[in-house]
C-alpha cells in the first residue's frame, strides 16, 4: 500500500509576516544612549575644573531658585564678587552647611554679606574661605529628580530585567509603558514633589486671619479660604489671603490644591495618548514564532 508522505511545513509554516517597518524604537535608544553619553562627559568636565551641584532645599530665594532647582556652582575669585551675585557658601563656622544666596553689601574689611530673595539680610560676613563659588546655571526642578534617582534607577533597572525576561515581543511595550508609569507614580509618592506650600505667617486681622504661603512644589497652585478669596501661586512665589470664616473649633481653614491652566490640561491629555499615536505610527512589532515552533517548521 502506497502513502503519500507527510509534509510538515505546509501544517507549521505561519502565515507570512510583513516585513517590519524601519526600527524606530532602536534608532530612538540610539539618540538617547548618545544623549546621555554627551551629558555624562559635559558633566564630568564640569566637575573636574571645579564645579559641583547644589540642590536647593529651601524657599528663601523665591522664584529665582525655587525649592527643587539644581544650581550649577562654579569656582570664582573672592575680589570679582559684586552686589547682586548669586553665590554658594558655608556660613562661618558651619562647615557641613552650605547656602545659596546673592550678595547683600561688600564690606569694607574685605568681607561680604548675603541675603535671601525673600529672608531679612543673613547675620554673618564671609572671607573668602567661606564662599564655594558662583553659580551659573538654574534647572528649575531637576533638584527633584536628582533627589529621586536612587528609586528611579534601582527601579529601571528591575523593570528592564523584567522586559527582557519576557517571551512575547507584544508585551513588551505595554509592561515598559505600564512599569514605568508605575515607577514615577511611586517617586512622586515618596518626595512629593508636585504640590507643597511652606506658611510663612498667619495673623489675625479684623474679622478673619490673614495667611501667607510660599509655594514649593512645582505644579501651580491655588491658595483658597472657605468662602472666600484665592490666590493663585507658581514655584516660588508668594501670596496671602484674608480667611473670615471660622469652623466650629474657631479655626480658619484655608485649602491648598493644584491649578492648571487650560493648556496644562491640553499638554496631559496628549500625553496620556502618546503610547496610541505611537502604535498608530509605528505599528506593534510582528508577532515570532516561539523558538521550538520556529525549529519544527524548518524540519
């Protein structure tokens, strides 16, 4: 008896794919690889002839350093400091502490004094042992991300292992999307670093108590009272308002929340589309056979 021989390949062979597209995903980790090379070596320069970064904890320069910013404090000689600088120092005898703030007056003993934007002049004069450097940048809110990058990196670095312990090119995208969101989602559970407010006072006046808030936080921000006025602040700035309502324990609430402006809100929801427009584009990438099927259909 006669058989005709069994061909495999006809039963295994998986439709034929399309050929994919060029390999944006791969150009793009190229670009960023470059960029962060380039960053790493400016940075490295900038250090080794002298400079350092501070990262600025407190609300007393307002808006010209708002809590959250990286300043970028370079060497300078003591003898070329001149009102209005914005210099980096350790108070005298205070030598694990260090501050950033312009020059106040240049002394006539050859010393100088400091002051904050929005602070009483410092009590100390500074030699110039004292002072660290000028600073010459300003990255609003790359201070924050700075202070979160021991839980950013740790987390990439897991959810990377994760990615590519995974078999299915499909997933891929979705769980780096999803862990990433994750991610920050968690950093900014952490630090905190979108809405806060430091108070600055809160007086009683005729009828009400007045409170005055500095913001610190680098979303803009809606100071409110109970049935009353408002005052919108951004990073840095100060506002107060007068509170007249008191609630049953003779306290004088007052509300601190974000406000976006109308393109805020544009800008969010075009990112929350991103990872559509992207499949859109760029489409998913082709479904593989695994390796055990891929072996059979080539027997």
């Amino acid at each position: 008896m006669s058989t005709a021989e069994a061909t495999p390949e006809a039963a295994l062979d998986p439709e034929p794919l399309a050929a994919p597209g060029p390999r944006w995903s791969k150009v793009l980790g190229w670009l960023l690889l470059a960029v962060v090379v380039a960053s790493l070596a400016w940075a490295g320069i900038w250090r080794l002839n002298g400079g350092h970064w501070e990262r600025v904890e407190t609300a007393s320069m307002g808006t010209s350093a708002p809590v959250g910013t990286l300043l970028w404090v370079e060497p300078t000689n003591f003898s070329d400091l001149k009102v209005g600088d914005f210099i980096t120092f350790r108070p005298p005898g205070q030598p694990n502490v260090t501050y950033s703030h312009r020059v106040y007056t240049v002394n006539a003993d050859n010393t100088i004094s400091t002051k904050g934007e929005i602070a009483a002049p410092d009590p100390w004069r500074l030699h110039a042992s004292d002072v660290v450097g000028r600073v010459d940048m300003r990255w609003w809110g790359v201070g924050w991300l700075v202070k979160a990058a021991p839980v950013l990196l740790i987390g990439a670095i897991v959810l990377r292992l994760l990615v590519w312990r995974l078999r299915t090119p499909r997933w891929k995208l979705p769980v780096s999307i999803v862990g990433a969101s994750l991610l920050l989602a968690m950093a900014v559970v952490i630090y905190q670093p979108l809405t806060r407010a430091q108070q600055l006072a809160f007086v009683g006046e005729a009828g009400g108590a007045r409170a005055t808030y500095i913001s610190t936080g680098l979303l803009p921000l809606r100071l409110e009272a109970v049935n009353g006025g408002h005052a919108d602040l951004r990073a840095g700035q100060i506002g107060s308002i007068l509170s007249t309502h008191a609630d049953a324990h003779g306290k004088y609430p007052i509300s601190l929340k974000p406000h976006f402006p109308f393109w805020w809100w544009v800008v969010l929801v075009l990112a929350c589309f991103l990872p559509a427009f992207w499949t859109l584009a760029f489409g998913l990438p082709p479904e593989r056979l695994p390796k055990h099927r891929a072996a059979g259909a080539e027997a």
